[in-house]
C-alpha cells in the first residue's frame, strides 16, 4: 500500500465513527425515506471528498518535494520551491531545499572553474602527467604527455602502460632520475609516482620532467667551478716554478757560474718542492672533499657524542652545557668529525685572546622538533661570512679551507643546517648546527 493510499484511509477512518453515528440516528428515527438517502448521500460524499481532499493536500508537496531533489541530483539548480511562511512546516522544508539548491549551485561553480584551471593548467606545462587506474590502463593525459608519446589524446586513452612504454615508471614510488627515450624525445626524465583515489579506487598519478637542459647547466656550471678552482691553484703553484726553473736555468749557461751558485740552486729546488707538495696537498684534499660517503644513519645519544668530542684534548678544555637528553639520528663517526672541526676551529680562534669553548645543544619547540647544537668561542670574531663555505678559502696560513664545507656536506647529508655568526653578546663567533631528532 502506497503512502498516499494509507493517508486516504485514515482520512476516512477518522471520520467514519461520526459518519456511522450520524446514519443510526439518521434510519433508526422518524424520518422519510426521501431525507433518509439525501443525508445519507450527503455525508459519504462529504466523507470521501474530504479524505480525497486530505489526500492531494499531503501529496502534493511530496511530489514537489521529489521533482526539486530529483532535479538536484541532474545538477539542476534553476528550479525552486514558491516561498512560503517559515512558520508553517512545509514552507520550513521548501526554504530549506532552496538553501541546498544555492549552496549546491556554488559548489557546482566552484568545482567547474577548478576543473577549467586545472586543465588549463595541465594542457600549459611543460610536463607529462599521466593516470593510470587499478589495472595500469591510461585514464588522464595531459597535451605534453600526448607529444611525448607522439600519439593523439584519442589513441592513448585505455592503453596499458607496457604499451605505452611507462612501466619502469610506475615500478617504484621514490622520485628518480631515468634515461629513456620515447617517440616524442629522449634525455633524462625526473620521475614522480603517487597514489589517489577516485570513486572509491586506488589510482596512480605520474609526472614526468624533462631536466636534460637543467641538469647538462649544472653540470657545465660544476665543471667551470672545477675548473677555476684547479686552475687558481696550478696557476699560484705552476707560476713560480716556472719562475725558479728559468732562474736555475740561466746558473747553467754561464761560462764561469757564481760561487754561490750551489745555494741558489738549493734554494731554488726547495722552492719547487714546497710548491709541488703544496699542489699535492690541494689535490688531496679536492678528492677528500669530492668523495665524502653516505652517512649510515642509526640512533645517537647527542650528550654522549658531545662529550666524547669534548675529551679528546686534554690540553685544551671545553665547557659542556649540558641540555635535554635527546637522540638524533646519524652518522657517529662523521657527526663527531663535524663537532671535532668546529672544536678545532673555535679553539683556534680563541687562542689569540685567550678566551675559552663552549658547546651546548637543545630543542627547537615539541619534542619532534629538530634539535640545535652550538659552538661559541671568545675569539676576534669573523671579518667576514660570505666566503666560509668557498671551497678552499681560509685565512689560516696553514689552512686548506675545506674543513667548514665538509662540516655542511655532513650537517645536509643528515638533513640539518650549519651556520657561522658573530654573536649577539661580547666577542666571538658561535657556529650553530641543526639536526632533525630521532622518531623515537
């Protein structure tokens, strides 16, 4: 039995008990038969018409109800409910439906002009973007994938990725650098691969970026960089010997040399050895700097490390700071190189005022927060910060000026940062290092 049906009936089971009543008295009086049909007539009619009336007045709106939700649900936000008071429950239910009407048209906006952007933007870059469903089946590809893969949007749409060419893509979720080459070019491709969902299923999502042209520039700016180093070096070397080799020659050439001719020339074949060691020890500690490995990350105690650095000179003691037990996570023994350089450094500089080291550590915010560790010395200061980290630049005369870029390949290798700066308070400098802490 439908609703409108079960209305109607109780519509006339409300008004049957004095419709009965109302035809007792009606056929047990004293009434002719004529007044007897007319009443009777009257009141059933008047019972039905009142129930079929009860009946259109609760159907009515349910059947307006329904066409205005069935026309949202067609993404059909121009029909609406007619206004009427909020005080009457109906009109309570319209204004209501017309509020979702609005609310579902401006998401409707909203989305479609998001969608519009995104295309726009998709179609714009310069990078392949592709997505692939559950079964490795193409779904999505912008206009530069379609070039790359040399095939309209149309013919690609449905293909697999071994068809495609794209399943070494896909076989790993770390971002890589790939040599491949494919219809619409070649080079080395920078490969990302993540995973959405949509309508409940998993997809992947691939972006693929040419970096060929940037990679080939970095390679030919770190090439220049090499270059001038090395020739700085040979040049401040190579210049003198040449110099001392002519002066030598010419002690040969005479008929009659010098009497002193001997010392000149061992003075002149010391001068070559110094430099010639000088250049091996550039060369050395260019190869040193070029092949610093991988750090093996495991957990460490920072108050450990710190104080083992600290112990390693009896000579020249270290002020310990003591704060918070925390652990990073790292390589011991290149995170205690970097605090034995920066040790070094400060004990160095604090050696023209005899001033004293101190080494101290904490956090930064929560307890997942990196963790700061930090070198001051009573030194002179720095005269300047730009060049600290200039491979080979030192102020020291026995200096190879690698020791500060070392300390900042270990401190990034770790994913922390290493600072130098004068401080705030009194004399000195304070070498600031951050590490990220342990999840533990």
């Amino acid at each position: 039995m439908t609703h409108d049906q079960r209305v109607y009936l109780l519509a006339l089971a409300g008004a049957a008990p004095g419709a009965l009543v109302a035809l007792w008295i009606l056929w047990t009086g004293d009434y002719s038969a004529r007044v007897q049909w007319t009443f009777t007539l009257l009141i059933g009619g008047s019972a039905l018409a009142c129930a079929s009336a009860i009946r259109h007045r609760v159907v009515l709106p349910l059947q307006t109800i329904s066409n205005l939700l069935a026309a949202l649900r067609e993404s059909d936000f121009s029909v609406r409910a007619r206004r009427a008071p909020d005080s009457d429950p109906l009109g309570a239910v319209a204004s209501e439906v017309n509020a979702l009407a609005d609310t579902l048209r401006g998401q409707r906006l909203d989305a479609v002009e998001a969608t519009a952007l995104l295309q726009k933007v998709m179609a714009e870059i310069e990078v392949a973007v592709f997505t692939f469903d559950g079964n490795r089946q193409l779904q999505l590809v912008n206009r530069e994938g379609a070039r790359l893969l040399g095939r309209p949007v149309e013919r690609l749409l449905g293909r697999s990725a071994s068809d495609l060419g794209l399943d070494a893509c896909l076989a790993d979720d770390v971002t890589r650098i790939l040599q491949m080459t494919f219809p619409g070019g070649g080079g080395r491709w920078e490969v990302r691969k993540t995973t959405f969902r949509q309508h409940g299923l998993p997809h992947q999502l691939l972006v693929m970026t040419d970096v060929s042209q940037s990679l080939r520039e970095e390679e030919r700016q770190a090439w220049k960089r090499l270059i001038r180093v090395i020739g700085h070096e040979m040049n401040n070397s190579l210049t003198p010997i040449k110099s001392i080799a002519g002066s030598l020659a010419t002690l040969t050439t005479g008929d009659r040399p010098a009497s002193d001719w001997r010392d000149d020339l061992r003075h002149g074949l010391a001068i070559i050895s110094g430099r010639a060691e000088a250049l091996s020890r550039f060369m050395t500690a260019y190869a040193r700097l070029a092949r610093l490995p991988p750090p093996t990350l495991a957990p460490i105690p920072l108050g450990e490390c710190v104080q083992r650095v600290a112990g390693l000179d009896a000579e020249h003691p270290v002020d310990v700071l003591h704060g918070p037990d925390v652990i990073v996570r790292g390589d011991r023994d290149q995170l205690e190189q970097l605090l034995i350089n920066l040790v070094r450094n400060a004990h160095e500089a604090s050696a023209e005022t005899g001033g004293g080291v101190r080494v101290g550590w904490g956090r930064n915010g929560d307890a997942a927060g990196p963790v700061t560790l930090w070198v001051e010395d009573d030194g002179p200061g720095l005269p300047q910060t730009g060049n600290l980290f200039v491979p080979f630049f030192t102020t020291k005369p026995d200096g190879s000026g690698i020791g500060l870029v070392l300390c900042r390949q270990i401190a990034e290798a770790h994913g922390g940062t290493l600072t130098l700066s004068n401080r705030d308070t009194g004399r000195g400098c304070r070498a600031t290092l951050t590490l990220p802490a342990h999840p533990s």
